[in-house]
C-alpha cells in the first residue's frame, strides 16, 4: 500500500505555513508530504527594502526549509503545471530537467509576481523588488551609479546617474524609496567628487494618496516625511514610456535616469493560468475552506488565490500580504489533514491586524489593531512585529544582530558584483516565463 501524497506548491508564508502544520497535524505513516519550490529557503518579503540598502544581510530574511522542514520531501524546481484529471504537478528542476509530481491532494501556494504594465520600455528596463535576488541586484545597481556618477567627466551622465524613480506608493515602494534615498544620501559623503544636492529621487504613483491602507492622517505624515528627506512624491502620475536612459512619465516630463523600480502591485503566480479554472482579477477563485470550485484535491491559498474576506464580508476577497498568506496556510494544512481522513473542513476567518510602515528613523508610520502611531513608537512597532512575525530564533538573532549593528556602525557600500551580467528585469529574476497552457499540462502529463 503506498501512502497518499500531500503536494505543496511554493515555499514562501503560505506554502511552509502549510507544511509545518501538516507534519504536526499528521503522523509519518499518514501521507507523503512534499514540496515543491525553487529556493532552499522561505523568504521574509516585508524586509527586502532593507536588504537593497545593506541594513540586513541577505540571509537574514532568508530561512532555510531545512531548519523549518523535519520530514517534508523537497524537490527543488518551478511547477510549470497542474493536470486536476490526471493529478499530477509538471515540474522543472533546477538542473532544467522536466519531471512529473504525482498528489492525491494538492495546495497551490506559488505567490505572486511583479505587475508590469504593458507600457513601452518597461518590461526590459524596470527591477522589481520581490526575491532576493531583485534586492541584491536593485543594490549593487544603486551603488554602481555612484561609482560610475563620480567616474564620469560628463555633467549630463553625471546627473542621470544620480537620479532615481520609484514607481509604487504602497508599503513595498514607499520603504524601498525610503531606504535607498537614506543609503545613497549616507555614501554620497564619501565621494569628494560628488554634489549630494545632485541625487534626485522620485516616488509616483496613480493614486491619488501614498498606502491609503494607513488613513489619510498617517499617509499624509509619511508624505511629509519623504518630502523632507528630499524625494519627490508624484500622486496621479505613473510612467507612459522607459528607456535605458530616460523614464517618461504620464505628466509629461521627462526624466534622464538608469534606474526604475518598479513596485506598482503585484500579479498571481502565472502558474495559476495553468489550470482551467476560474480567478478573480487573475487570482484563483477559492472557497472559504480553501477548496478550488469544481477541481478536486486541489487548494489553494497565499497572493495567488482569491480567497474571501469573511470578516469584512460581502464580495471582499482577502488582501495580498503575508498576513494572511501565512494565516491561510495554516488552515489550509488543518483542512487537508482533515480532508484525507474525510473530517469536515474549516473556513478561513481573519481580522486584519493593520499595517507597519518602516522608512528608517524616527520617520515609520504603523496602524496596528487600528492605532495610528508615528515616529520613534511606530519604528519599534514594526521592527518588534518583524521579529514575532519572522519563522525561527535563529532568523529573528540574525536580524536583531543586523540592526544593532547597522545603527552602531552605519551604512556600508560594498557591491558584490554576483548579477553584474545577468538581465536585472522582472521577467529574468522572477522566473515569469516557461509557463504552460492547460493543454500544454495535458499533453506533457498524457505519456505519464
Ligand atoms: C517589498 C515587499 C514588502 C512587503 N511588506 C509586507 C508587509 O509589511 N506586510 C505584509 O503582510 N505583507 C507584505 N508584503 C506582501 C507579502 O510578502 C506577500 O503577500 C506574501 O509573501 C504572500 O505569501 P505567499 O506565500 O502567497 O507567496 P510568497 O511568500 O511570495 O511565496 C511564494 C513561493 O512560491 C515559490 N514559487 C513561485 N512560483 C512557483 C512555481 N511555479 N513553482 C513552485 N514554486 C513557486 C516562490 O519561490 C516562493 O517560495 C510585502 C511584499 C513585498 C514584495
């Protein structure tokens, strides 16, 4: 008798989330548990902004599954597929090999991706901020315009080099514009050469207000805030065309610059398209017992699903943070211990636990349980909320250590130089194509 198989696609909040309860819900003869997922590691994603700006070190935020993980199968690819007829996950190793993962229940974690727009030039010149190598990347970009901002003898160079645009005003862009404009304005007084009223930062967005999820109070605060350092807040505005030398935006102007970060949202997995199933705006459809309607054995739950909003009712559908990703992932391991040994499922029901803004310094806005908070309070409400939230001792060490070093010691401009030669667009770091269409899965799971 063989056992039956419990497949997890994707290792991030949802997916180990959903692990961890499995092993502890479910005994070693019970089921076979496995996952699949590219990295080695979860990835605490609310933190990225901090390694783009070298206050953390990559592998703080980067837990390995090995000391989250006891007795979960780890097959280190991307899923390309799933074929709910045939139960079987289509899988690219990460030696490009493709290979077929069969399931009796399935959970579809895979996250989300960066939201590109399909505007001129941004596809091929944007970087997203969403892995790690995004973050190490942004990093070693933003310190290579300086190096090369004080090499050059050409003002106009000089100039662009020293200009930066962030597009995206909800938490991610907002705290990468935030620490980035800290980190150049701290190296920029180590380069005798170069004017540090020259670097020219600049954060849009279409909305009408910075993360309205703060209140109009607290947004307006962290507005203040990143005026006063010097960044230029656009409102109403985005990019209609970007180049390798200039970012167009919808206002008309025209800015000579190398650098557009690109954090306007994000998009469910493209894994999601895989499946003949219905999404809400490109989420997947899910019950509030995390079932997919009409697929059998197959969950799903994270950024990727559309999963309902109970404790705000009507048509809500639960907001893309790891919050609730995580939260999900749990119930998600609960009902399908309770699935295989045919017990009732459980509905998911979350009440938001509002928002932390980090912006470095006293300048941190936060909203927890709906207390609006600000300034030197808010900084160790976030940082404090971090450190409960991150998965092991050993993850919250290592960042606790990062930060009191980084406050002792200043900021450090070192580029490592790994990616210098790999493309730096979304599509490239974020692994975005290779994808298959529901009958590309039924064709490669047919010889099976
Ligand atoms: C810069 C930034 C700051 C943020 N700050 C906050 C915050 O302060 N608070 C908050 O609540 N949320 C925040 N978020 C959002 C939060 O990180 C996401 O909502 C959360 O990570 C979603 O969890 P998930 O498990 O669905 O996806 P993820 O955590 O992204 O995990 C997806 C996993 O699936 C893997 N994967 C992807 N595709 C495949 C595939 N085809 N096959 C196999 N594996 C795959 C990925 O490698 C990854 O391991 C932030 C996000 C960013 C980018």
């Amino acid at each position: 008798m063989t056992r039956p198989r419990i497949l997890i696609l994707g290792g991030g909040f949802a997916g180990v989330a959903a692990a961890r309860r499995l092993e502890r819900r479910l005994g070693p003869g019970e089921a076979d548990l496995t996952l699949v997922t590219p990295q080695d590691y979860e990835l605490y994603l609310p933190l990225l902004p901090q390694v783009a700006a070298g206050v953390l070190t990559p592998q703080s935020v980067a837990v390995s599954l090995r000391r989250i993980l006891r007795r979960t199968r780890i097959v280190p690819g991307t899923v390309l597929g799933v074929d709910p007829a045939r139960r079987r996950a289509v899988v690219r190793l990460i030696t490009g090999d493709q290979v077929l993962e069969r399931y009796d229940l399935v959970l579809l974690a895979a996250g989300s991706v960066t939201r590109s727009f399909a505007i001129p030039g941004v596809p091929d010149h944007a970087r997203g901020m969403k892995t790690l190598a995004e973050a190490v990347s942004v990093r070693d970009h933003v310190l290579a315009q300086l190096d090369l901002a004080a090499a050059t003898e050409d003002e106009a160079e000089r100039r662009a080099r020293l200009t930066f645009v962030v597009v995206g005003g909800g938490y991610a862009g907002t705290e990468t514009a935030a620490y980035l404009q800290r980190l150049v304005r701290s190296a920029s007084r180590r380069y005798p050469n170069l004017d540090p009223d020259l670097v020219d930062w600049h954060l849009v967005d279409l909305a009408p207000r910075l993360m309205p999820e703060l209140g109009e109070r607290l947004g307006e605060r962290a507005l203040r805030v990143l005026r006063r350092r010097g960044i230029e807040v656009g409102l109403g505005v985005s990019v209609s065309e970007a180049s390798a030398e200039e970012v167009v935006l919808t206002d008309g102007r025209r800015l000579p610059c190398r650098t557009l970060l690109w954090t306007a949202g994000v998009a469910a997995s493209p894994l999601v398209s895989s499946l003949d199933a219905a999404t809400v705006r490109g989420r997947l459809t899910v019950t509030t017992e995390l079932t997919v309607p009409g697929l059998d054995g197959v969950f799903a739950v994270g950024d990727a699903a559309a999963v309902p909003d109970l404790a705000v009712g009507g048509d809500a559908v639960c907001p893309p943070t790891a919050q609730h990703a995580l939260r999900q992932g749990r119930v998600a391991g609960e009902n399908l211990a309770a699935a295989l040994r045919g017990r009732p499922l459980r509905p998911y029901r979350h009440h938001d636990l509002g928002l932390v803004v980090d912006l470095g310094g006293r300048g941190s806005v936060a909203r927890p349980l709906g207390v609006p908070l600000s300034g030197f309070v808010a900084l160790s409400v976030a940082r404090g909320y971090h450190l409960l939230a991150l998965p092991t001792l050993v993850a919250r060490t290592r960042v606790l250590t990062n930060w009191l070093l980084h406050a002792l010691a200043g900021d450090d401009f070192v580029r490592t130089g790994l990616l210098a030669r790999q493309e730096h667009t979304v599509r490239a770091l974020e692994h975005t194509e290779g994808y298959l269409s529901p009958q590309d899965v039924k064709a490669a799971t047919a010889s099976d």
